[in-house]
C-alpha cells in the first residue's frame, strides 16, 4: 500500500490494482497536464494536474464503494477506472477537445484504446480485469458506471472542491463526505438516500457559481479561444496529427506552437500573458438566434467577415459562442418519502440557477488591444447584435472593471 499526502483529502491510501497503475506512463503523464488550463491565466495558484484529481476520484470511489458494501473484483473495476477516467485527456484537459474530437471522433472519456495495451493493459492482466470492462465504466456504463461518470459522480465531486480550494474562491465548497456517505443504489439508479435534497441542491449551486468565477471567467475564455486557434493552425500547417498531439502534455503543446513559424506569435502571446482583449461581450437578448447554431466552418466565416469590415487580419478576430447553459445535476435521484425524484422536479431552486446561467451566458468577439475598437464596432455591424436596451459589458468602456483586474 501507498500512502499519498493531498491537498484535499489529507492521506489517500493507494493499494491493489490501483498502487500498480500509479506508476504507468498513461497515468504519470496525468502530472502534467494541467486541471484547469488556462484559468492558470487569472487564479495563478490554480496549478492542480489531472494526476492530483485523478487520486481524489479514486479516493472518493473507495470510499463510495465501501459504504455502498461493493467489493471484490467489481470494486477493484471501479478503482481501477476511477484513476484511469482522465487518461484520455489531451494538453490542456477541456481546452482542445473540440478540436481533437472534430479530427479523431474520440473525447477524453473514449480510453478502450488506451487500456488494452502497454503498461496499463498488463497490470489489468496482472490483476485479472478486463480492459473493455474498465473501459466502459469510464463512460458511464452499467450501475457502477454512474459511480466514475453520472450526475452523482464522484469526479464532480473531486474536481469542485479541488478547483475551489486552489483557486481561492469559496464557491466550490461541497459536502463531498456527506455526498459519499448518502449514496445509494434504487433499482440499478445511483440515488441520494432521505433527507437530501439540500445536499443534492448544494452540488448543483457549487458548480453555477463556479462556472462564471472560474471556468467561464473572460480571461480564461480569451486564452483558450487563442489556444485553440493556435492549435488548429498547428494541424493544418505541420506534419503534427490530432492523433500525435492529443497524447502529448502541456508542454509539449506550447513548445509545438513555439517551433512552427506558423504558431510561434500565439505560443508568445500565451507564454507571456499577452492576450486578446475583449471587442464585445454580448448578453442573450442582444444576440440573433441563428447565431446560436453556428457551427466551426459558420464562425470562421464570419470571422473572416469581421475582419474584411474591419480592414484587420482574419487572426486578430476571435468569435466565441458558447454553447446553450446546461445544468447535468439538476437530473439527479433523490429519495424522497420513499420515492426517487429528479433534482429538477423537486427543487425550488432549479429554475432560478437556470435563469441565472442565461442571465451569465455572453458571447465574446476578441481582439489585439490596438484593434479592438475597430472589429468590436465590425462585429456588432456584421453579427446583427442588438445592443441596445441590454447590459453589454465593453472592455474599452471599463465597465465592471472588478472583472478586468487581471487584464
């Protein structure tokens, strides 16, 4: 047995197939490749790797499946695939996955390639669990697969809380003990036992109040924009592939975009912190609706757009539409007098986080702080933004400058 000290969890012991898989290259690589990506850009102490997280499901899977009085070869599954759920991951966790997924078909959680080979396929054998088996509970397959990926699963609640406490900010603080200990199987749903609606509704607030402090913050939202533009530019114009580059790690990714001539300006720019600036930051009601369904090849048109109005480069615009709210919580089992509900049936609180996630949705236009003026007033022209009557936030303006602190 291994014993590893956490930032989080204090002591994580670490035995059986899991101690053997600590070690393996798949899961070593885990180190460095960053859990939040580029919201390093504003928490500079959010410095946490997939690794760390990857050791916090594990524990809280443990610990899960000995309350849950699981055991055996069906528990030694589950750890197994608790610490490998992250290994499909490329540089940067979420940041590319877009662009890998566009390019291979495959997302993070797609690992039956990763697991029925190597290192990490040998000590499956080693402790007799089939590769396939793990695979598929790594995507949620199964009863036990809720535990590993599903609306109470323990990766939420690893990753709330250390995101929360290396970042600095309180938002993320959940009763993951409680949450653990209340689990509980009703007929093959993984459901919170009585007496917990708050705690499921504690989960679901967590992770909105989070998503526009951290994950969605605009600064995050900026540098990852220009990373994967970077990126895309990395696969198109170099002998790099989507299937190469989705195994390296951080840096190897920014040390690609620094040897291309093609890509060295945005590996500057994100080395050295020289970011976009925001051209327009638009709220819901000032957005047309077709716009909402642009796909990659619609949003890089009308980049291109913006730009000729503009009279700047097609790289110096920057179109970011984030994707419709979503709120996966708020389907969570709750018993309730002896019945299991979802969250959102019973919850007074889901209908207003779900305003208040459409209230924060923006979309942005970014560009290099000398053009910006010119392609925010290009861009409201050419997307049909109607900004007047709404609560548009403008860099340029200094509006809500509490938020461009770390500009």
């Amino acid at each position: 047995m291994t014993t590893i000290k956490d930032s989080v969890h204090d002591h994580i012991a670490v035995e059986g197939v899991a101690a053997d898989l600590l070690e393996t290259p798949p899961v070593q690589r885990l180190r460095r490749v960053k859990q939040l990506g580029t919201v390093t850009m504003v928490y500079p102490s959010a410095n946490h790797t997939r690794f760390e997280h990857s050791l916090g499901v594990y524990h809280l899977a443990d610990r899960a499946l000995s309350h849950l009085g699981i055991e055996g070869r069906q528990a030694e599954r589950v750890r197994a695939a608790a610490l490998l759920h992250d290994v499909g991951h490329s540089p940067y966790s979420h940041n590319i996955e877009e662009i890998v997924h566009r390019k291979t078909g495959k997302y993070h959680d797609d690992v039956a390639e990763l697991l029925d080979r190597g290192e990490v396929a040998r000590v499956l054998a080693d402790h007799d669990l089939s590769p396939s088996k793990v695979a598929g509970l790594v995507g949620g397959e199964g009863e036990l697969g809720q535990l590993v990926s599903g609306e109470l699963d323990v990766d939420r609640m690893d990753y709330l809380v250390r995101d929360a406490h290396h970042t600095g900010v309180p938002y993320g603080t959940i009763d993951h003990e409680r949450l653990v200990r209340e689990l509980r199987f009703v007929e093959g749903d993984l459901v919170l036992d009585e007496g917990n609606v708050q705690t499921a509704e504690s989960l679901l607030l967590a992770r909105a109040l989070m998503n526009p402090t951290v994950y969605a913050h605009h600064v995050a939202r900026i540098a990852k924009s220009m990373l994967r533009r970077g990126t895309e530019r990395l696969l198109r114009e170099t002998d790099v592939t989507a299937e190469k580059l989705r195994r390296w790690d951080d840096c190897d990714l920014l040390v690609g975009l620094r040897e291309s001539d093609a890509t060295s300006e945005y590996a500057r720019r994100l080395s050295e912190r020289d970011l976009f600036k925001r051209a327009v930051w638009a709220e819901r009601p000032a957005v047309p609706d077709e716009l909402l369904a642009a796909d990659h090849d619609d949003i890089r048109e009308l980049e291109e757009e913006i730009a000729d109005a503009a009279n700047v480069s097609p790289a110096a615009v920057v179109l970011d539409i984030p994707a419709a709210p979503s709120m996966t919580e708020s389907s969570s089992r709750v018993l309730v007098n002896g019945a299991v509900r979802r969250l959102g049936e019973q919850s007074t609180l889901v209908n207003a986080i779900r305003a208040a996630q459409t209230d924060q949705w923006r979309l942005g236009v970014y560009a290099p702080s000398a053009d910006s003026e010119r392609v925010g007033e290009a861009a409201v022209r050419e997307l049909g933004l109607d900004l007047d009557g709404t609560r548009v936030r403008d860099v340029r303006r200094g509006i809500h400058a509490t938020l461009d602190e770390f500009n």
